[in-house]
C-alpha cells in the first residue's frame, strides 16, 4: 500500500504544476461558463492504508478554504431550482457531495459541515445499508484490517436532520455500462423507489457508480430522466455552467490536496486533467492502479 501514498504525492505534484502552469498561461475558462462547481468526496477518516480517503484535518481544512476563496456553499434545492426552473445561482458556488455512503461522513464530515452551516448530498447505494457486506472496492481493505463501514438505514434520518441529503446510488455499486438495459433501468428506478418509502419524500437526484465515459452511456442518462429524477452527477472532471446538462453534471473528485492545489482544481486551473475520464483515460488509468498494486473508488 506504500504504493498508495507515491501515487497520491505524484497525483498531487501533477495537479500542481498543470494548474499554476494554467493559470499562469491565463487559459482558465471565465466565470460565465463556471458557475457551479460540485466537490465529490467519499471517505473522511483518517484510517491508513485507505484509498479515496481524505483525512479529517483535511477536510476540516478545506471546508474552511471554500468561505476564505470566496465560494458560496449551496443545497441540492438551489441546484435543481437553477436547472429545472431557471433560478439564478449565488457566485461562485459550490456543491459538495458524498458517495457510497460512509459512516465516517456521519461521525467526521457532518460536524466539520455543521461548523460551517453546510449542506451537502450523500449518493448511498441501497444494497449495503445495514447489510453488513463491505463494499466491492473495499474488499481487500478488509483483508488487512481496514474496515470502512457505511450508515445503515436508521441513520439517514440523522444524516437529514444535519443537513446532509439523501440521494440514490443505485442498488449494488455496479456501474450501469456493465449492466443490460433492464438491469440498468432496475438500478435507478427500484433505488429511488426504496429510498423515498424510507424517507417520506422525493428522490430527485442520482450520482453514476465510478462516473466517467466508460462507466456510463447517453441512454443510461436518458433512464435516469425517464424514473423521475431532477438531476443526475457524473464523475467527470470539471465545472458546470447555465447550458450544462442536468443529467449529466460535473464533479471534482477531491483528494488530500495542499490548500494551493484545491484552490487551482476550484478555479479550473487543472481541468485538462478530466482526460484521465474519457473512455481511453479510465481504461489506462485502470491499467496503471493494477501495474502499481493500488485501488479506485
């Protein structure tokens, strides 16, 4: 797992240098086509090894940064009501996101965010809440002891009631581009379904399994539309503006970075990086984690 942290360190370098390169060069995209930055986290824990881990103090650290550059925190409302009805965004906003649904979101992310009068967005796959099972990736963590265990049922309504909301991720954390059409639409239509029984309101946002190219089609956002979602969030790197597609939003996948390297990936600065999400890109980033021995999220 040592293997892990050079890869993190190599990772960090990279987008240092790419983003102050960019920014020094000017070729950031301007604010207009900027106007929704969504952060996707997954774990926050301090645990090691731990892939896709961002270590409470970081992400303490960060939460603060985003009020210090000037962004603006917004709920999943704000986001739906500027896409489905036309209402305009606060400057410079943020949206910050969970997946898979850990209980250290609950335990470690939710007073940082309550610190700072946050909201935020938890995208739980419905097969591993209170089951007991770890999750696929998180499989061989277990084998060495590392035990990442996500919320059960009875604490979404705690996740809620602090301001974190609830949204689907599906049934079995399977990305839909390895699923026939009939299991993919069971997916996000039977997820959604199970979720809204559970918490007595509407489902209307979905966040893909893994999230690139590769790992959806044009149809499988189609299917999120047709089952009643309002918005659905890729893993694609970058920004969204006014003309994105809702169903097919952006996110930043937030790692340990130095305060510098997560103000450049906020101003963009480190966009050209979203190649590694292309079909071509996950296909050979894949390639590298089994050369190294390293796991993905």
């Amino acid at each position: 797992m040592r293997a892990d942290r050079a890869k993190q360190l190599l990772k960090n370098g990279v987008y240092r240098a790419l983003g102050e390169t960019a920014s020094g060069a000017g070729i950031v995209d301007g604010e207009a086509e900027r106007t929704l930055r969504v952060l996707m986290y997954h774990k926050v824990n301090d645990l090691w090894p731990n892939p896709t881990s961002v270590p409470t103090a970081v992400f303490a650290e960060q939460m603060a940064l985003l009020g210090e550059l000037g962004y603006t925190v917004v709920s999943l409302d704000v986001v739906r009501d500027h896409y489905v009805q036309g209402s305009p965004l606060p400057e410079r906003a943020v949206l910050i996101t969970f997946d898979d649904g850990y209980r250290d979101n609950l335990v470690n992310a939710l007073p940082v965010l309550h610190e700072h009068g946050y909201p935020a967005v938890v995208f739980v796959p419905i097969a591993y809440l209170d089951d007991g099972r770890p999750l696929p990736h998180e499989e061989p963590l277990r084998l060495l002891g590392v035990r990442n265990e996500t919320v059960g049922w009875d604490e979404l309504a705690e996740l809620e009631a602090g301001g974190v909301r609830v949204e689907s991720h599906g049934i079995g954390h399977r990305p839909l581009s390895e699923l026939d059409q009939a299991e993919a639409a069971r997916e996000i239509a039977i997820s959604r379904l199970r979720l809204e029984e559970r918490l007595g309101r509407e489902v209307e946002a979905y966040a893909f399994v893994k999230g690139s190219l590769a790992d959806y089609r044009p149809e499988h956002a189609s299917l999120v539309q047709q089952a009643g979602y309002k918005l659905a969030f890729t893993s694609v790197s970058g920004a969204n503006g006014p003309r994105s597609d809702r169903f097919r939003l952006r996110r930043y996948n937030v790692e340990p970075y130095p305060p510098r390297t997560f103000e450049l990936v906020l101003r963009g600065a480190c966009d050209l990086i979203s190649v590694k999400d292309t079909v071509l890109g996950t296909h050979a980033r894949r390639a590298l984690n089994a050369a190294l021995g390293t796991t993905s999220r």
